[in-house]
C-alpha cells in the first residue's frame, strides 16, 4: 500500500511540473484530462516504479502537439 501511496505522490508532482510547463497556454482541466487519459493506460502495469515517467513523458508530447496546434490557431 505504501508503494501506491509513493506512486500517487509522484504522479501528482508529474501533474504540477505539466500543469507548470503548459499552463500558460493550456487549460489545467486539459492537462488533467490528458494525463489521466496516459495514466489509465497504466492501470494493469505489473512494475509501477516507471508509470510516473511514462506518464510524464507520453502526456508532455501529447500536450506539446496540442500546444503547438493552439499557437497556430492564434496566428492564423
């Protein structure tokens, strides 16, 4: 139990460290809801030590590509 209690804490500092890097050009629910949506794809993992960092690594690039569509719009 502890082990998931750790897990979930560095989840929630990937969440941060997202919600820090993109927050000025994204919504925190869309970073939210982004992560959850990479986190999920972990739920059955047998090894969790890694799934914050996988996490963390597929939700920046997905939220990089939804960045970069939205700074497109504004300069269109």
């Amino acid at each position: 139990m502890a082990q998931d209690q750790k897990i979930a804490s560095r989840v929630r500092d990937v969440e941060r460290q997202l919600t820090a890097e993109f927050g000025n050009t994204l919504s925190t629910e869309l970073i939210s809801r982004t992560m959850r949506e990479c986190l999920d794809e972990y739920s059955g993992a047998r090894v969790a030590d890694f799934v914050p960092l996988f996490v963390y690594r597929q939700t920046r690039a997905r939220l990089t590509a939804l960045a970069a569509g939205a700074d497109r719009a504004i300069a269109v």
